[in-house]
C-alpha cells in the first residue's frame, strides 16, 4: 500500500468520528441558544441596561447602516439587543462606533472587525427589518457559534497527531463541545474565534506549515491577549531543534539560523497586539501636553493594556486575595483542580522531559522509552514536527522505575501499579511538553493575577484539560467514577451559565 493510499484510508476511517464530532458541536450550540431564550423568557434579567445605545460619540464611526425611523420586525430586533450582556455590549459598540473610550482598548479587534465586514456584507438587507445594532449582534452569534464548531473540529485533528489514538482524540473533542464555559462559546465574545484560530495553529505547527502557524496563531494574539503565549510553542520548538543541530550535529550556523527563524516567528505573533497598543498609543496619547496626559502615557514602555487590566479592573498581583472573594474561588476551583491534577500527572510521568524542557538529548539508547518506532507509518505527516525527532528524552527516574514499561504496537504503555489506570501515551512525549508548560503559566495567571473566576473560561481553551480528561475517563476502574463526575462538572456549569450570565447576574 502507497502512502497516498495509507493516507487516504486512515482520514476515511476517521470520517465517522468526524460526523459525530460535528453532530456534538452543533447539537451542544442549539441546545445552549435554546436554554439561553428559554431562562431569558422565564426570569427578569438583573440589569436591563443592555438595550440602550446612544449614538457614536464620533460622527466618522457611525454606523454605515443607520438605523431606518422604524424597523419591521421591532420585537425581534429589541431581543437580540437585550440578549447582549456583559463583554458582548463592548464588542459591538466596537463594531458600531469603534474605540471611543480608554477601557475599550481591552477588547481586541479582530471579533468586532469581523463582525462589522459580516454586518455590512450579509446582513446588510435585514438592518430594515431588525435594525443596524440587532444585525451586529446577530452577526456575532453567527460567528462565534460557527468558530466554535471549526475549533472542535480542529481539537480533533490536533489531538490526533499529539495523542495518536483517535478514541481518546474523539472523547476529548466532544468534552470541549460540552465545556463549562460553553456559555462564552455561545456569546458575543472572543473565546470561540481564540480557540479557533490556536488549535488551528497548532495543528498547523504539528504538521510542519510553519507559515500557516504563524498566520493562524498571530490573528489568536489578535483576538484575545493571551495569544501572544502561544509564541511559547515556537521558542521552544526553536531552541530544542537549534540544540540538536548545535550538539548532535555540530553544525553552529545552522542551529543560529534555526533561533532566528524562531524569533521571527515569535515577533510575527507578537506583532497584531504590539500594533494595536500603538493604535490605543497614538490615539490617545499622541499629540498632547504632558499636563493633559493619561498616567500611563507617561511610562515606560507605555502599556495601555496592563494599565486598563489594573485601573478599571483591579487585575494585579495577589489584588484578589481578599476574604469576600472566597465565593468566585470556590467558583473557579473545579477547572482550577483539573488543571493542575493535568499538569502534576505529566510531569510526574516525564519529569526528565520536563526538567530539561525536551532540550537535552539522550545520553544514551538505555534512555529511550517510548521511542518514535515507525515515523514513517500512515498516520505519521511527512515533513512534521514530529520528524525532526528520532526520539524521546524521557530519562528514567524513581516513578517510572516502580513501573513495567512494554512497546504494544508503537504506543508505549505504563503497566500500572494496583489501583492505577492504564494510559496509552503519545510515541514522543517531548510533544507534550509545551501545550503542558502553557497550562501551567495560564493557572498561575489565573490564580495570582486575574480575577480568579474567569479561570473557567480562561483556561477552556487548553487542549491539555480536554486529554487528560479523556485519558481519565476511558481508563477502567476508576475512569467511569471519574467520568460521571467530570460530566456532571460540565452538564451542571452549562446550566448555571446559561441561567446566570444570560440574564446579567455574575458567573465567570
């Protein structure tokens, strides 16, 4: 069998789990929207402010489309309107009437962009019927909801290559069409178009298109702030290479060239944020008297984004440590346990790995457990990044020594100790080390700096909650225990969300 042949039948034995995939993702957005307008029709919102829009502060950011001095359909248009709570006021006064005041610099561009081109574009001819702002909202739920379900699609395939067993890919694509955040998924906010554009990158990355990476995971940096950490992937992946060439190969200027491919790299998916905190910049610090300048002008470097987080937010180091807050970490402890129960068991598995980053080579073959045993089988991409490694770092140490370890197949398989569970683990364990080292930054950020119950959606968006999650659940023993609660965590914050952040009462 060729390998175009190998190729074609592996992605046509994967297409049943692909339909049912989709199935999930669009099932889980209908019956989110329809616990949505059903809690909205049953409970009176607390705050009901929602429906007022005055007019654009600047006569060059009115709407393209004014509003006409009635509408056909006013009941339909008036529920969209109240239906947008929270960021999602934000995001489409944006796209309306663009940034008219310093703390809307803390939403990003890119989802109200696409929003207004999607307005002016398709829903242009229904402005007469709802109204310019009920088409704006309506073209961010389109979007959302569509990138959501493109962004399970690509969960899938980027757990395929990560994970290589399309079972637990499946399972842990469809807890990410049922996650706790689904609400935000849902909304006029940024999670689903992030998500879209960071699996899609990664999955790009994994297969070797470093261009398509780039482009994918600069518009991520784009969309939401935290993007910019997924340059982490490239750096990382940049230094391992450069270490290989320079150690094992001994070819210097090769491995220099391998680092500044990878800064560059990093620079281009820094680029859209560093852009628009130089648009906030201009427009609102340039040309003024020192005098008549905002505080953070005055810094340096000026950062308008760290500034907006802290000011209007009171996001800062240890700030949320307060005795009245215990309610929201209680609120966010859940995914805040599952996280970091994700990070510990991964790197208890592979601390060599870990300690060294996936840099340092192996001192020798006895080294190598779970070794790459046939990169060139079908389900292998040619050109990847899995093919310039022959091979894990994985050192032994005490916890693995209390371990049988056997190749079955070419999945390397951790014999259990009693009361353990079965894994079957990726080929390459360095694979893994960089999606967990981003989960691991993104709860300390989350518990430290942030406002810890925004660590729901905020780390919704790692793939690594969603495998170790799968890996529990599909275990024997144990896994079914787990899995009832895993689910129940997910079917019960679906429902509170749904209640809550729909009718303005605080959630995440």
């Amino acid at each position: 069998m060729t390998g175009k042949t190998a190729e074609r039948t592996s992605v046509s034995g994967r297409q049943p789990d692909t339909r049912r995939l989709l199935w999930y993702a669009l099932a889980s957005r209908f019956l989110l929207l329809t616990l949505v307008i059903l809690w909205r029709s049953l409970l009176s919102p607390y705050d009901t402010s929602s429906s007022l829009n005055p007019p654009c502060l600047s006569a060059n950011s009115s709407s393209p489309f004014p509003n006409p001095p009635s509408v056909l359909l006013p009941r339909v248009g008036s529920a969209i309107e109240n239906s947008m709570v929270w960021d999602s006021v934000h995001f489409i006064r944006i796209a309306e009437c663009g940034y008219e005041y310093e703390h809307s610099y803390a939403f990003l561009p890119l989802l109200p962009i696409c929003i207004r081109l999607l307005s002016k574009a398709v829903f242009a001819p229904l402005v007469p019927v709802i109204g310019y702002r009920a088409v704006l909202g309506l073209s961010g739920y389109l979007l959302s909801n569509t990138a959501f379900v493109f962004a399970a699609l690509y969960l899938y395939r980027l757990s395929i290559i990560v994970l290589e067993d399309s079972e637990v890919a499946l399972r842990a694509s469809i807890l990410f069409s049922l996650n706790p955040a689904s609400i935000f998924y849902s909304s006029i906010y940024s999670e689903s178009l992030y998500a879209l554009l960071s699996f899609g990158g990664l999955y790009h990355f994994l297969n070797g298109a470093g261009y398509n990476a780039t482009l994918w995971l600069a518009l991520s940096g784009f969309a939401r702030s935290n993007g910019v950490l997924n340059a982490g992937y490239f750096c990382l992946n940049a230094m391992q290479r450069a270490y290989k060439t320079f150690i094992w190969e001994k070819k210097a200027y090769l491995a220099l060239k391998i680092l500044v491919s990878g800064a560059s790299s990093c620079l281009c998916i820094f680029a859209p944020f560093i852009c628009f905190q130089l648009y906030g910049y201009f427009n609102i610090c340039a040309g003024r008297s020192v005098d008549e300048m905002r505080p953070w002008c005055k810094a340096r470097p000026p950062l308008l984004y760290n500034y907006i987080q802290s000011h209007y937010w009171g996001v800062g180091f240890l700030r949320y440590f307060q005795v009245k807050q215990l309610p929201n970490f209680l609120l966010a402890s859940p995914i805040l346990s599952l996280a970091l129960s994700a990070i510990i068991y991964y790197m208890k598995l592979w601390p060599n790995v870990f300690i060294s980053l996936g840099i340092q080579a192996p001192l020798s073959r006895k080294e190598l457990v779970g070794t790459a045993l046939s990169l060139g089988s079908k389900d292998r991409p040619r050109n990847s990044y899995f093919s310039e490694r022959s091979s894990s770092t994985l050192k032994e140490d005490d916890t693995l020594k209390l371990r049988r370890k056997v190749i079955e197949g070419e999945k390397l398989v951790l014999k259990p100790l009693e009361g353990e569970a079965v894994f079957n683990l990726p080929r390459l364990p360095v694979v893994i080390v960089p999606f967990v080292l981003h989960l691991s930054f993104m709860v300390a950020t989350a518990f430290f700096v942030m406002h810890v119950q925004v660590a729901t959606r905020f780390l919704s968006s790692s793939p690594v909650l969603y495998w170790f999650a799968s890996h529990i659940m599909g275990s024997p023993g144990f896994g079914k225990k787990w899995g009832y609660v895993i689910w129940s965590y997910c079917v019960g914050y679906i429902l509170l969300g749904s209640i809550l952040f729909s009718n303005f009462y605080p959630f995440t």
